[in-house]
C-alpha cells in the first residue's frame, strides 16, 4: 500500500509565533519545525504502510525540506515539498489545490492528515483536498483498520463516536488519541538526509480572503495570582462575590 | 447580502450554536436557513425565516459531503453571496469542501461579522484579525459559543431543497452512531462550569467538582486526557475534540490549560483557575489563579459558597 501524508513545517513554538504586521502574514522566518499533530500521521502510515510506501507531503518554504526530515527520520520514505515564493500568500484554496496537483500524481491509496496544524489553521485542509481529489474523506479519526480495499475508521464528535467506511483511496485526518508517535532513532537520523527529497511547483491559486487589519486582543481585566496561605477558599468568594458569581 | 447558515441539529434539534449565526447573519442582511438530513421538517417548524429542507435518507448520517453537494446546489441556484456555519467537526468540513467547490474564500474561527469583515483571534488569541472575502461567494465558520442564539421573529417559511449528490459523496458510510449519553445539567446551556484535570489524581475526585457545581447552580466538565482516561463522560469533554463552552463562570480545577483545552473555554466570562503548579499555562488567562493543593482548597470552598447562596 503506498500512503501520502500531508504535513506542514510551522514556526516552533519556542520562538514564539506572531504575525508580520508588514505582509500580515504568520512569521516565518525563524526555525520551522514539523507541526507536532503531523507525527501521528506519519506514525499510523508507517503501522499501516509496512512494506509499501509512505510519502510525506508538503507545501512550504524550502526551508521546510529541514523540518520534513523528520518524518524521514521516523521512517518515511520519502518527502515531496510544493515550493515557490508565488505560493506564499496561499490561504485554504491554494493550499488544497497544490497538495491536491501533487497527490494526484503520486496516486496514493491513502492520504493521511494530522487533526489540525500546530500554528493557528481551521482544522479542514483535509475536506478541502479530498475534494479535489473527488475522494472520500473521513475527519479525527481515533481507531484506523484498512482491510482489503476498504477502511474503517472510528471519530469522536461533539455527540460521541462514529464508526466510518469508505473505499480507497481516501482521505483521513486522524486525532492526536490514535498512536504514540515513535522518536526518530539516531540511525534514522542520520539516514534521512540521504532519503529522496524532491521540491514541485504548482500555479499560484488566488487566495478568496484578505487580512484586512490587526488588533490587539481585548483586555481580559486584571488578572490575579496567589499562593494558597489556608485562605483562598475564603479569597475565591470574595473574588466572585465582587464579579457577583455567587 | 443573501446570506445562507447551515443549521446543524442533533436529536430533534438546531445546535444552539448555528441559531447564533442565523440570528448574526439576520441582523446585518437577508439570512436565510438551510437543514439538511432524514425527517428533519420538524426541527426547524420555528425558525423565524426562509429554512431550505433537504429530506432525503441518503442524508441521514452526518457526513459532511453530501451536505457540500446540497449547499453548493443552493448556492448556485439561489445565488446566495455568503454561507456561514458555527463550528463542529462536521461543520469545518463541509465549509472546507464547499470554498473548494464553489472557489469561495474560507474565514474561520469568527467572533463576529458586520456583513463585510469578519473579526477572528489568532494564534491563542494574543491577536484579532480583521478579515474580509475577495471572493463572489464568502464562507465563514463562527467560533462555537461566541454568539447568542436569539430567536428571529419573522414567518417561518420551509422551502424544499433538490438533493442531488455526487457519486463520491456518497462513498463513505455510516457505519455505527455512539451516542454518549448526558448526566446532569448541559455544559452548553449552563452559566456555570466546574472544569476537572487530571490534577484532580483519580476518578472519584470528580466528586469534588460535582459538589463544587452544584453548590454554584452549575454543570461540571471535563479535559479530554480525563475523558480519554475514562474519568468521565465524552458529553462533558471540553476543548478542541470536544465542546467550546462561554459560561459566565469557568472554574478549573488540577487543569493545566494546555491549547487544545484553552480553545474550548476562553470565551468564558470569568476564569478561576486552582492548580499546584505554579508555572501551569492555566494562570496565564486566568482572571483569578490560586496555586496550591486542590484536594484542600475545593471542599472548603463548596461549603463557603453553599453557606452563601443557602444552597
């Protein structure tokens, strides 16, 4: 079976993550590390995928190469990276389309998606990218099992849990309570450089959004911490008695 | 403006968060409704506008691409300029294969839209965005709990939509429905929430935000690492997987507030957050934080507040 996995190379959280006021774009600039979602992905194509192939799917810089390496690392076989300074300004619909342009030639039976990107995205890209592909697509995904050419996946909703069949290919995002991901070994590591990494382009797609300005979130008020001293119970029902909570 | 908001339902009912929307998009231009599922007429007999039915079995399951196919056609056949959703996962997905479909701008996580821009906060809310469409047709999904289900006034009127469904819309199927089932008062509708982490050690510790919430009128929920631990119920999981709560009062109790939990909670009015450890992210929003030993603080805290409130 050869499965894709979407993955995004975000700025690391450590840097701290901001917006350029001057592009009103995220930040890219510092390191980018892969979205921490996308290691469950790789994970459970890599339990699914023995003996096939796993693919690693991105668009990005091509800086982001660095951060894919991971999945390399983990033991994906190889990565493809849509770059392209003319894709910088993507929003969902460019992004989708050029994903879509690389899966439909890698013609995978399976694509694979963390639950949502680690820098701020609407957790959708997935629906977006199936589709094009016109594919069925299953979202967060906790219990995955391919038999044959059909999967079956378990989801946890706001009402509970669903139990999903479809024929592949397909498109699944799974959630972050499906595997544990594996650490990269020290010998993965150093053979993931030497793994094939191919850089695509694809047409710029006209983004239908716009960031039209930046605002300062609203004040939440002050906000007060204390250490316990045997009366806070008494200083939470001052504090809700002023506020008139109780 | 024409605008159409997709009303999601549940057990016989319109998700308190969808009339929210319907009743933001009313008041800034022309809203109108659409229900899409199996014997679903009823559940939106007092809508208070146009609602468009698709009653059809094939849209019994809650899966997302048939319902793109049913909303693309409306678009496309009524011209509506804008579709709004409020969030859940069947929601995000059929927003996002819709924009595809139709080529519309997608704007999510909504606070607010004045029929122009739409007002979004980023990156763990350190920033409001104000964002517009350069798009014919503009897809947005609100925020869940972020704005007031109030009901519209005008005629109902129930108009039936064609379902036509693409062949791989129709690929994946229903399967099995697990519905987890609800004890006590709704997180949703409660204007008091008392939140358990795993701070709280083991299960039966729940017992002490139970008696905290009941002594203040309100539900109790909880993490998602209790639920997953099967501390307690799916129905009262809080956070990114699970529901998005805005009641008055939010109180934390051993929850470290870590992102996929904040997500759920942050629009609460207020947040008392009791936690051991000092350096927990929980502080970092919490209107009033107290660091120390729950298992202390809590049931001294129920009995000051039932001696106040008499309850």
């Amino acid at each position: 079976m050869k499965i894709a996995v979407c993955v995004k190379a975000v700025p690391d959280a450590a840097g701290g993550r901001r917006i350029d006021p001057a592009t009103k774009r995220l930040d890219r600039s510092g390191e980018l590390t892969l979205s921490e979602f996308d290691a469950y992905a790789v994970e459970e194509a890599l339990m699914l995928g023995e003996g096939g192939e796993v693919v690693v799917v991105s668009m990005g810089p091509e800086r982001a190469l660095d951060a894919l390496r991971k999945a390399l690392a983990m033991g994906a076989d190889r990565a493809v990276l849509v770059a392209g300074d003319e894709l910088a300004g993507s929003d969902l619909l460019g992004t989708a389309a050029a994903l879509a342009g690389v899966l439909e030639r890698e013609s995978p039976d399976l694509v694979l998606f963390g639950q949502q990107s680690a820098d701020g995205g609407g957790a959708c890209l997935w629906a977006a990218v199936a589709e094009h592909l016109q594919r069925p697509a299953i979202s967060q995904v906790s219990e995955l099992t391919v038999s044959g050419d059909s999967l079956t996946g378990k989801r946890q909703t706001e009402f509970g849990y669903d139990t999903i069949r479809a024929p592949l290919p397909a498109v699944v995002a799974v959630s972050d309570a499906i595997n544990t991901p594996r650490y990269p070994s020290l010998k993965g590591i150093m053979g993931a450089k030497k793994k094939p990494q191919e850089t695509a382009t694809a047409d710029a797609i006209a983004p239908g959004t716009e960031v039209l300005a930046l605002n300062p979130p609203p004040s939440r008020g002050e906000s007060v911490k204390l250490e316990d001293d045997g009366s806070a119970a008494e200083k939470i029902v001052e504090f809700l008695a002023e506020k008139r909570l109780v | 403006m024409k605008t159409l908001v997709f009303l999601e339902h549940h057990e016989g009912a319109v998700q308190k968060g969808a009339l929210g929307v319907l009743a933001k998009a009313a008041s800034v231009g022309d809203a109108h409704g659409v229900v899409i599922g199996s014997g679903v007429r009823d559940v939106v007999a007092a809508a208070g506008t146009t609602v468009w039915v698709a009653d059809d079995a094939r849209l019994e399951a809650p899966l997302p691409q048939p319902r793109v196919d049913v909303i693309a056609k409306l678009v496309r056949d009524e011209g509506y300029d804008t579709v709004l959703f409020a969030q859940s996962v069947l929601a995000a997905d059929v927003a996002a294969g819709l924009a595809v479909r139709l080529g519309a701008g997608l704007n999510w996580g909504l606070v607010d839209f004045d029929g122009t821009k739409g007002s979004a906060p980023q990156l763990q809310d350190t920033v409001v965005v104000d964002v517009g469409w350069t798009s014919p047709v503009r897809i947005g999904v609100f925020r869940a709990g972020s704005l007031d289900a109030t009901a519209l006034s005008g005629s109902t009127e129930l108009r039936d939509a064609t379902v036509e469904l693409e062949e791989f819309s129709t690929l994946a199927e229903m399967v099995e429905q697990a519905h987890a089932e609800q004890q006590g008062p709704s997180i949703e509708d409660a204007d008091v929430i008392v939140a358990g982490g795993r701070g709280l050690g083991e299960p039966a510790n729940f017992a002490l935000c139970e008696e905290l919430a009941k002594a203040l009128g309100g539900a109790v929920a909880a993490t998602r690492a209790v639920v997953d631990a099967g501390w307690y119920p799916y129905a009262a999981q809080v956070g990114q997987t699970g529901k998005t709560v805005a009641p008055k009062l939010y109180v934390a109790v051993g929850i470290s507030g870590a992102i996929q939990h904040k997500v759920g909670m942050q629009g609460s009015g207020v947040i008392v957050a009791i936690n051991k450890d000092a350096n927990a992210p929980i502080f970092e929003f919490a209107d009033l934080g107290v660091v120390g030993d729950l298992h202390a603080i809590v049931p001294k805290l129920t009995e000051l507040v039932r001696a106040r409130r008499g309850s």
